[in-house]
C-alpha cells in the first residue's frame, strides 16, 4: 500500500513539475476559449482533454473532422460569430460526448445530418439557410432538449420531420422570412417557443400559430406600422386548440391601435399571463377605447415595463381606464412615464398593482376607489408627497404589502393616518420622512423599511408597534439606537449609517428579542460608554451584521480607524467603582502581609541582619587589602566568659569553621601566654587577628570586660577600627549591669553595632551568615603561609574546663 502511495504522489510531483511551465490548473484546462481571435482556421494544438471550446467571433469558414477528432471528451463546442458556409454533422461523429453545438450567426446554406444521438442542445439560428434544415436523422435526435433554427421558408413538412420530438425549447432565429406556410409552426412539440422576427415581417400569423404551438410564447421585434389593415380581415378570428398560458413580447415598436387591437385579440387566448418589454407607442388614436371587449377572457396578469411614447396623442384617461377596466389579478405598468392612474368607479378585482418609476403624483389618490382585493401596491419610484393621504387610499382596501419607496414622501403632526389594519410590510425608504413618521404607521406592520431618510430620533411618545420584527433605519441621522420601548418584537434591527457615537445602554435592556443588529459605519466614539456594545458582541457571536470590519472609531482622533473589536477598553479602566475597589483592596492584602510578616515572622529582625550583612560586605570589600598589611595571622579572636563557653564550643565554633577549615581561630582564655600579663596577651591576640569577636553576657560584662576596657581607650580603637570589634549579644543586658566605668563598652553598645544572638532556632542561619561575611578574608594574600596548631591549656581559674588556642606558627 505504501508502496503505491509514494509511487502515486512521486507522479504527482513529476506531474506538477511538468505543469508548472504556462499552463492553467486542471478546472480551467478544460475550457479552452479562442473567442475574438480572428482565427480562420481551427487551433491545431488544441489539448486533448478539453471539455469546452470556444471559436466564436472568428473568422472560420469551414470545419472539418480533423479539428476535433482527437478531443474525446468534447461536450461543449462553440461556433457562433463565423463565417462557415456549410457543414457536414458528421465530423463529430467521434467527439461522442457532444451535447452543445452552436453554429448560430453563421453563413450555413446547407447541413449535412447524421445523427448525433447525445446532442441536447442544437443551435443553428441565425444563418442563410433557405427551407429548414432538418431531415430524418433530426428527428433520431431524441436527447435534443433545445433546438435553434433559421429559414427564409417555413412549411409544414420540414416541421413534420421533428414532430414527434419533445422538445424544451425551439428558437426561430430569423433574418429573413419570405414564405410562411400557415400551420407549420403548431406541428412542433416544444414547451417553449421563442421567435426573433426580422424587420417588418407579418407577425400576426406566427403570433396566431405561435399561440397554437407552446406553452410559452415568446416574440422579439414585433414592428408592424403597416399591419393594421391585414388585421381588419382577423380581427373576428375565434382561435381553437390555443396552447399559450405565458406570452412575453419583446422590443416592440407599433401604433396604439395596433397594439389595442392584439391586447384584443391576446384577450380571448388562453394567455394567462401577457408581459411586453421595451415598448414604443406612436402615431394617432383612431379606435374607441369603449369598444373593447373585457368579456371571455381567462388573462390574469398583464406587465407592461419600458414604455415609450414616439408621439402621443392618446386621450390619457381613456388609456388608463382601458386598463385598469381589465379586472385582472396582477398589473403591471413600470419605468413607463406614466403620470396619472384612474381606477373606475366600480369595484375591481386586483390584488397586485405595480406602477413602480412613473411619475405618479397625490392625484393619485384624490378619486376614492374600490380595491377590494388589494393586497400589494408598489408606488415606488414616483412622486409622491403625502403620507396620510396614502394611508386614506389605503384603508379601504385589504393592503398587505407597501412599497413607497423613492418618492417625495413626508409627514406633518397634524395630519391623520389611517392605515388598514392588513398592512404588514411597508417600504418608505428614500423619502424625506423626519421622527415625524413614526406617529403615521399602522398598527400591525411586521416590517418596516425607513433607510435612506432624514429621521433624527424615534419619539418617545408613539403607539406602541407590537408585531414590529424588521426595522430598517439606515442611512438617517440617528444619534442613539433606538430602544425597543415602543417594538417588543423587534428582531432585526438596521441602523447603518447614521451618527450613533455611543449607543445608550436603553437598547441593551429593552431590546431583548433583538437577532440580527447591523449597526455598522458609523462615527463611533470609543470609550468606556462603547463597552457594552462591544460585549454585545462578544456574548451574541453573529448578530451583529458586518462586524467587524464595518465597525470602526471616529472618536478620539488617536483611536481613528481603529477596529472595535481591537480597542482595548478593559472592566478595570472603565469601571471606576471597580478601579478604587482593586486598588484598596490591593493595598489592604499589602498591609495585612507586612503586617504579619512584622508580627509573625519578625521582619524587622531580618531585616536589620540583612542590612547588616550587606554593610559587612561592602566594608569589608573596601578595606580587605588594606587592612591586610597588618601582619594578621587568625581570621578572628574569640573572647568569652567562661560562663559561656559551652555555647561558643557548641555553637560559635563549629559554624564558623565548618565551611572547610580555612577559618583560623584565637580562642581567649585567660593566661594562655604565662610570661605575659592577661591584657598583654589580649592585646598580642587582637593584634594578630583580624576581627575581635566578643561574646557578651552580663557575665562577660562582669568578669571580662574590664580586660578590655583600658586597652580599648588607650589605643582608641574605638574611633579608629572600630569596624574590627564583633559584639556578640548572646543575652540582653540591661543598662544597668554595665559599670559606669565601662565607657568603651557603653559606646559600643549605644551604637548597637553588635549581632543578637536570635533565640529563634530558625533564624540562626542568617546570623552565622552575617559573622562569616564580616570575618571573611584570605589570609593567605598577605604572602604568610600559616600553620593551624592547637593546644591545650588547664586553666586555673576554671578548672576542668578545656581551655583551647587555635593559633598558627608562621613559617
Ligand atoms: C470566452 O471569452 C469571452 C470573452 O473574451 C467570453 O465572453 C466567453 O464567455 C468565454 N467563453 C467561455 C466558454 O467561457
Ligand atoms: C433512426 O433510428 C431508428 C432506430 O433507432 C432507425 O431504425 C432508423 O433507421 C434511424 N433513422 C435514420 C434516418 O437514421
Ligand atoms: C408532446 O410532448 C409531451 C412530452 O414532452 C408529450 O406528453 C405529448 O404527448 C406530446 N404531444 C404530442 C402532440 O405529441
Ligand atoms: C400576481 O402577483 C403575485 C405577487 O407578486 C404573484 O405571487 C402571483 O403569482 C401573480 N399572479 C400571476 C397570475 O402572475
Ligand atoms: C425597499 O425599497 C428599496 C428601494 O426601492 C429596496 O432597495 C429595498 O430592498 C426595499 N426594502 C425591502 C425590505 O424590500
């Protein structure tokens, strides 16, 4: 398996690698286009897989099976826009994939057929043929869904030959038609048929038999200004068998009373649903419009759109009547520079009335009316100016639906409305409606389009719109969102465009419902007051239309174009309730660790031993090499009462030397040099040592010191090296147990240069910490090389104790 994947993905890359030279990605390889190339002959180097080709707009004049033979996969072929004269079917007999061929706009006289069975969509309109060019192996075609066709001779017989094909659709592409056999065109099976005349043909026989033919008719250029007489003979023509329920007629050009008369004539089809596009009316008015006949007819919808008039002469009443006298389902007159509409005076049965982009004025609306049916009127595009007056046409009917856009539109307070209570939906964009609008709307309305007018607020004092779910209001000049007060239903809200800085937090709470919220491009001002907004985001992903890029700061210049989503406006900066809260909160979690670190831990111990340390430190770094030049030979001299020995012989000793033994040591007792006297000898061990370390205790203080004391103020060390003498405080000692006559000893102490011996087991290491750093030097920087020698002593004094000197004997 593995095997054949890498050899599968090792072709791929040689495959690409092959590729990667001009070629398009497989999707677009399949479509090779060659339109507007003015090629005259078929592309040699055409790629083999190609699905669709494209040669129209060229200059081709022949095909031949060479061309394509090698594009088996062909299924679309496009030949149109050439100049081929005649072509023989059978060149694609290999492409047989083929279901799209169009040769229309050619110069095609003659087709060979064979027959292509896969073929659906066959075009050959558009080309100089003279009778149909169809056969016997058109009609083993039976795939075809589209068939387009050209002649200047239509018969009965060409037709037969494809009679018994059920096709969607036939295309009668004509550029000439010299002879029409009547009947051929019903011989055709198709759904839909779609004839483009050429210039000035007779069109009312094709419209006759067209009728006949489809379902759907369609005519394009239909310009008849000399048929009106060839009518006269028709005009009584009952029509059997007709097909057409849809008719659509396409650029036409024609005489009022031509056209009256096939309205007349389509009337009593079986056309349901009548739609011209692109029309243009002319000439004078001889027919009487009272004349028409609306009996027998089964037309439900009629749709006139782009109407023009060359010359018009017409008694504009009497037009609009002829419509509006049809009693149909739907009408349509749009884009038709209509400037009036009358409805008569009887009830009609419409129920949908379109007369979108005329140039309808309130006339409109000052003949009462009678729209029983009505369900949806579309005024938009006109020239509308009054509301209310709308309103009162309205309420006599059964409204639903309201477009009134793009009009003059307006509201003044002082006019009533009165809306019907049916009208769901209503589209009063681009008008000049100001707040005033809001007190004109009916009671009813789901949906409600107002974008695109000069609204500055939603007054506070409206009805209540209780089914209210859509609101548009983009595109005015909103400060605020509105709130939901006055709409509980709302949920899709538009208010794009306006100049909401910060939206009130009203809307948050009152517009619950609320779905869908586009409240994009506008000025926003991005502070605090902008937070809950954006939350609102965040909360609701997805309801906030266009988000984010739509949703940026005007406001403070330094944040414009800032994204909102981006800003940084977090609870703490917003929030100053919040803010003093974090902030005494903060320093109260402060106060309660110092605190207890005060009470608990006792902080300031520590910390007078750490200041200590570090003074010991810096001290002892200024002033090492200095006082090296002393001929030093211990690290220190221990001085103590014997009353304390146990504790320097437990305690003091053992953690000074335990590093590794580089920590030399005098040890005081007392005669340890019996030639000298005991302050000769301290004063020989304090000279040799580099710190004096002093053990006190009231018994020190006692027996000891007065040793001391004498030396002390004589050399007046206590001013000059005083950085040299260690106290030890092993116990308090109460001011009055030193004698007055100990001066030395009451500086010292009254300077409180000395370490507390720390009754807290815990705190110990810090306090040995502190004496190393403060007798930490090398001695043997002084170029000395000294020897550790102990002995010991029976002391006379103290008999029993051990008594022991640590000195060195320097070589
Ligand atoms: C070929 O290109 C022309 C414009 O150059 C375009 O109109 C036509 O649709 C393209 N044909 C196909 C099959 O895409
Ligand atoms: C049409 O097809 C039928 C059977 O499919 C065949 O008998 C007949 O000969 C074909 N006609 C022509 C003209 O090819
Ligand atoms: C026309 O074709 C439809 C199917 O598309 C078929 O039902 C109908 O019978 C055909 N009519 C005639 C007259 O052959
Ligand atoms: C009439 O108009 C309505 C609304 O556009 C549409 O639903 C209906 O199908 C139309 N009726 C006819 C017969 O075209
Ligand atoms: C209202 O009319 C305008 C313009 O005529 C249109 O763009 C808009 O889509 C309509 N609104 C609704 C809700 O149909």
């Amino acid at each position: 398996m593995k095997l054949i994947r890498n050899f599968y993905v090792f072709c791929n890359i040689v495959m690409s690698i092959e590729d990667s030279a001009p070629k398009l990605p497989e999707e677009k390889e399949s479509t090779s286009n060659y339109s507007s190339m003015s090629l005259r002959k078929v592309p040699t180097d055409l790629t083999p897989t190609t699905i669709t080709l494209d040669l129209s707009y060229n200059l081709l004049f022949q095909v031949q099976s060479s061309d394509f033979y090698s594009l088996s996969n062909l299924k679309v072929l496009i030949l149109c826009h050439n100049r081929i004269q005649q072509l023989d079917i059978k060149i694609f007999e290999l492409n047989q994939e083929l279901r799209y061929l169009d040769l229309s706009y050619n110069r095609l006289k003659v087709v060979t057929w064979y027959s292509l069975a896969g073929l659906r969509h066959l075009d050959l309109s558009f080309n100089d043929f003279d009778t149909m060019p169809l056969c016997e192996e058109t009609g083993n075609m039976s795939h075809l869904e589209f068939l387009g066709l050209s002649a200047a001779k239509i018969q009965k017989p060409d037709f037969q030959k494809i009679a018994h094909l059920h096709l969607n659709t036939v295309f009668l592409g004509l550029r000439t038609l010299s002879y029409y056999e009547e009947g051929s065109l019903p011989i055709l099976n198709t759904t839909k048929l779609h004839i483009v005349l050429p210039r000035n043909t007779n069109f009312w026989v094709l419209l006759h038999d067209g009728i006949k033919t489809s379902k759907i008719l369609e005519m394009t250029n239909i310009d008849g200004k000399s048929q009106f007489i060839s009518y006269k003979t028709q005009q009584n023509l009952v029509l059997k068998n007709a097909k057409t329920t849809t008719l659509l007629f396409n650029k036409v050009d024609l005489l009022w009373d031509d056209f009256l008369l096939i309205f007349q004539f389509v009337w009593h089809t079986s056309v349901e649903y009548f739609q011209v596009q692109n029309i243009t009316f002319g000439g004078n008015v001889y027919l009487d419009h009272n004349s028409f006949d609306y009996s027998n007819t089964v037309m439900r919808a009629i749709r006139l759109e782009d109407v023009h008039f060359r010359i018009f002469y017409i008694p504009q009443d009497r037009m609009y009547s002829l419509f509006t006298k049809m009693d149909i389902e739907n009408l349509t007159i749009s884009d038709a520079q209509m400037p009036h509409m009358l409805f008569p005076n009887y009830p009609v049965s419409f129920q949908y009335l379109n007369f979108a982009n005329n140039i309808l004025t309130d006339d409109l609306f000052k003949k009462p009316s009678k729209l029983p049916y009505l369900q949806t009127l579309i005024l938009k595009g006109n020239k509308l100016e009054t509301l209310s007056l709308v309103s009162c046409f309205a309420n006599s009917t059964p409204l639903m639906h309201l477009d009134l856009s793009q009009n003059l539109l307006q509201h003044k307070n002082d006019e009533n409305c009165f809306w019907p209570e049916t009208l769901i939906t209503m589209n009063l964009s681009f008008n000049k409606f100001a707040d005033s609008v809001f007190r004109c709307l009916p009671r009813r309305i789901q949906i409600l389009d107002l974008n695109n007018n000069k609204i500055q607020s939603v007054p506070k004092e409206i009805i209540h719109l209780k089914a209210l779910r859509e609101l548009n209001i983009a595109f005015n000049f909103l400060t605020d969102l509105p709130g939901c007060s006055h709409f509980s239903r709302l949920s899709v809200l538009n208010i794009e465009m306006n100049f909401i800085l910060s939206p009130s937090l009203d809307f948050f709470h009152s517009c619950q419902e609320v779905k869908v919220l586009n409240a994009g491009r506008n000025p926003f001002r991005c502070t605090c007051e902008l937070r809950d907004f954006i939350q609102l985001e965040k909360y609701s992903a997805g309801m906030m239309v266009g988000w984010s890029d739509s949703y940026v700061c005007e406001y403070p210049l330094d944040l414009k174009g800032t994204r909102l989503k981006d800003v940084d406006l977090s609870e703490l900066s917003c929030n100053t309730a919040l803010f003093v809260v974090t902030i005494v909160a903060i320093m109260l979690v402060l106060v309660v660790m110092v605190a207890f670190c005060c009470l608990r831990l006792d902080l300031p111990w520590y910390l007078r031993m750490l200041g200590q340390w570090a003074q010991t430190w810096h001290r002892v770094r200024r002033t090492a090499q200095e006082q090296l030049k002393r001929s030093v030979q211990f690290h220190a001299f221990i001085s103590y009462s014997e009353h304390d020995s146990l504790w320097v012989k437990n305690e003091l000793i053992p953690n000074l030397e335990k590093e590794d033994g580089s920590v030399l040591i005098c040890l005081h007792e007392r005669n340890f040099d019996p030639g000298k006297s005991i302050a000769e000898n301290i004063v020989s061990c304090v000279e040799k040592s580099y710190k004096s370390i002093f053990v006190l205790s009231p018994s020190f203080v006692q027996s000891e010191w007065c040793h001391y004391e004498l030396y002390f103020a004589h050399h007046n060390l206590l001013r000059e090296r005083s950085d040299h003498i260690l106290l030890i405080l092993l116990e308090p000692i109460p001011s009055y147990c030193i004698p007055t006559r100990f001066h030395e000893l009451k500086a010292l102490m009254e300077k409180k240069a000395y370490l507390e011996w720390p009754k807290d087991r815990c705190k110990c290491g810090l306090f040995w910490a502190n004496l190393r750093a403060a007798i930490n030097v090398n001695l043997s920087d002084t170029g000395e090389v000294c020897e550790l020698q102990t002995f010991t002593e029976l002391n006379e004094e103290s008999r029993g104790s051990a008594v022991s000197l640590i000195r060195t004997d320097c070589l």
